[in-house]
C-alpha cells in the first residue's frame, strides 16, 4: 500500500500542534532573578501594542471650570501668589531675551509654555526638599523666594553674584534655597540627585530632592543609570519631565518610538504619573501625592508633564527652521497662564483691573532692579585665581601676581575700570 507522504506530513503538524498547546500551559523552570513571568515555547517578539498609553491627568479643562468640586484644596493666597509668579516670569523673560538681543548680556532662556511645570510643582515641595534642575526652573527658584535682583546679577556676572562671573546666565544655585547650582551639560543632574537621595535616605530625613529634565535629556545614558539607580536603592527622589515637545531642533517623534518617557517608569519598577503640564493645578496635585509617597515609602516617582516650549530653546537657536508658526500659535492659544487666569475668574478672586495692576507693578519693579543690577561693575580680576583650592598654591599665586604686574604696567589696555576693586582682596599673599 502506497503511502501518501503529503496526508503524514499533516497528520504530524497537527499533532505537534496540539503537544506544544499542552507544553506553551504545562512548561515550568527555574525562577530566575528579577522577573517574575510564565514560561511559554511559542517564538515570538514582545512590542507595546497590547498596552495602553499612560493617561494624562488634567484638572482644569477648556470647559467652565467654576462648578467642578477641585481635589486642590488650596488658599486663595497660595492660588495669588502662583499666579503673580507666572507673571514675575513672564516679566523677566521678555525684558531679559530681549537684553541679549541688544548685546547687553551673552545667553538666556526663557520659560514661556512651562511656567505650570515650575510654579505648580514649586508649590507642592517645601524649602526643606532639594531641587536639581536643568535651566528652565526660574520659576521654582522664584516661588522659593529668589529675588529679581538675584537672577539679574547672576546674568549680568556682576560683583553680587555668587558665581562671581564664572558660570553661563542662567545657570542659577542658591544654597539658602536648596537649589543646587545648574550644570551646563545634559542630564548630569540625574545620578547626582538620586546620589543625594540616597544620602538623605540613609541620613532617615524626612524630605525629598526633587529632578528636573527635559525628555531629550531622558535619551542620555546618565537618566537610564539614574532611574535604574533610585528604583533599586528606593530612594526618595521626584523625577519631573518637562516632555515639551523638541530636544533643541529634535522632534519626540525622532527621539523615541515607545509611549513617552512615562512608560520608562514601570519599566523600572517606579511609580509613574503622566500630568498635563500646562495645568498648574494637576501639576500641584501630582507633585504633592508623589512627595508624600517618596517619603512615606521612601521611593522613587516619575511625573512626565506634557507641554510645549513657546519660545525658542535659547537666545541660540531659530525655531522657525524646524517648526510652524502655525503649530507655535495654535499651542500658544493653551497658555497655562491664560488657562490659570481663566480659572481664577471663574472662582471670583481676579479680575481685569487686578491684571492691569500686577502687570504694571510687576514691570516696575523689574524694571528698576534691572537698571540697578546692569550698572553693578563685574566681579575682581582675582576673583579667577581663587574659590578652587582651600589655601592657594604657589603656582597660582605666581599665575596672579604676573597677572598683576602686567595689568600695572598694560592696565589701560583693559577694561579694569568695569571691574570691582576692593582693598581686601588684593590682600593676598603672594609672596
């Protein structure tokens, strides 16, 4: 009798179909570490289809919003004074962008489109919890209690900076404050702030360092190590991404392809929310439950703020080479300061004789701390020699006397007279 191969063949496929069914439910091995999972034999790849997007939480809407019983519970004098910041830097950017375009100061990035992230999650932390930001917080460090004075001297690099002229503008720290000085590079922050974490971790206080960085900064190795760092050692740390839209000219969709940075947190085992960033109150709420989780359970949480960046990523960059007007103006119609002003009307606390006041004050003020701070002269010569070793070595002395000879004898050639002089500190021993 003639076999027929074809029917055979057949025959064995179904049957070893049906076993491997039985294998793909019944298989069973060792346990590994670190994942806890089922065992199948069906060959196949694992992508996120099958997974939602993370929600965004929002609070205030683009409907009435008066009639909506809020979770925030918050003083009209709190709700004020997170307005009249968003105002102070709305204030402060457009004279000082504009400063830099008339060659009065080198470098400045404004905070337009991202003033919610800032004063929202300002609100929610207290003086005693560290802030890491990258260089668009000038509305955390404001709400904290950081004076007009204070950023015009750090831009202008007069005597009365901290910095003594050695850092870019913009690059803030304020010790008083718990706002550790910004770094120029990409996402250094990151395994810093979750180092000092861990500090505060082991030291059993009470209080939280709160991260900030943008999601391009989150494509740099330095956030993987971090994120994977405070999930392991579960330290009380707020990672806050302001996902705004573009890294400089880079687009999000040339950045990643899974579901925004937020989905990076489950990954590695931290607790995520993803937050409308242009809602000051959803931005409030959310920092608030993930501070009183950092330190009630002493782990890490990620809050990804969805916004967009309004204005250009700095006095550098043209973002008409590589965006709209249109999409710039379209978003600009979200403004979390028009969505907060609009919410503040509704619950009768504001009104427009209130804005034409804070408007016309809050510009006076910059205005005179602005000519006050441009006409301070910059900081001693000397003042590069010193501030990096404890007690001076001979070969910088050596470096500053030179320098001091030559100026003696060359002094006219340069613009001394800009300079501060003061008697005690060419007190140096230079011998």
């Amino acid at each position: 009798m003639a076999i027929n191969y074809y029917r055979l063949k057949i025959f064995y496929f179904r049957a070893l179909k049906i076993i491997t069914r039985q294998l793909s439910v019944n298989l069973t091995g060792p346990e590994f570490f670190g994942v806890q999972a089922n065992y199948t034999n069906e060959l196949k790849f694992t992508n996120n289809e099958s997974y939602k997007s993370i929600p965004i939480y929002q609070v205030l809407s683009t409907t009435k919003n008066n009639s909506i019983d809020f979770p925030v519970k918050l003083e009209k004098e709190t709700l004020l004074k997170m307005y009249h910041d968003m105002i102070s830097i709305a204030t402060m950017d457009k004279i000082l962008y504009e400063s830099q375009r008339q060659g009065r100061i080198s470098f400045y990035m404004t905070n337009n489109g991202e003033e919610a992230i800032q004063i929202g999650s300002a609100a929610a932390l207290t003086l005693q919890d560290i802030i890491y930001a990258q260089y668009r917080e000038a509305g955390v460090l404001l709400y904290r209690g950081y004076k007009y004075s204070q950023f015009l001297n750090q831009c202008y690099s007069n005597y009365e900076d901290p910095a003594k002229g050695r850092q870019m503008p913009v690059h803030y720290g304020s010790k008083e404050l718990n706002f550790v000085t910004i770094s120029s590079p990409l996402t250094v922050q990151l395994p810093q702030a979750v180092g000092a974490a861990y500090a505060l971790k082991l030291g059993k206080k009470k209080v939280c360092i709160a991260c900030y960085f943008g999601e391009g900064a989150a494509s740099e190795g330095d956030a993987h190590a971090a994120f994977n760092f405070a999930a392991t050692l579960e330290c009380p740390i707020i990672f806050i991404c302001r996902n705004n839209g573009y890294a400089i000219s880079t687009p999000t969709s040339e950045q990643y392809k899974g579901d925004g940075i937020g989905a990076r947190g489950p990954a590695y085992g931290i607790n995520t929310i993803r937050v409308d960033g242009n809602d000051i109150l959803a931005m409030y709420n959310a920092t608030k439950i993930a501070r009183d989780f950092c330190i009630d359970n002493g782990k890490p949480v990620l809050i990804e703020a969805m916004t967009y960046r309004i204005s250009h990523h700095s006095t550098s960059d043209d973002s008409t080479a590589y965006r709209s007007l249109d999409e710039i103006e379209e978003w600009n119609k979200q403004s979390p300061v028009l969505k907060f002003r609009k919410y503040l009307e509704e619950i009768g606390i504001w009104n427009d004789e209130q804005e034409v006041e804070l408007q016309k004050s809050t510009l006076k003020k910059f205005l005179a701390d602005f000519a006050e701070a441009e006409k301070k002269l910059k900081p001693q010569w000397k003042e590069m020699f010193t501030d990096v070793y404890h007690e001076m070595p001979q070969h910088i002395k050596h470096q500053m006397l030179t320098m001091d000879n030559h100026l003696k004898e060359y002094g006219e050639h340069y613009p001394v007279k800009d300079h501060e002089y003061n008697e005690h500190d060419n007190i140096i021993n230079t011998k």
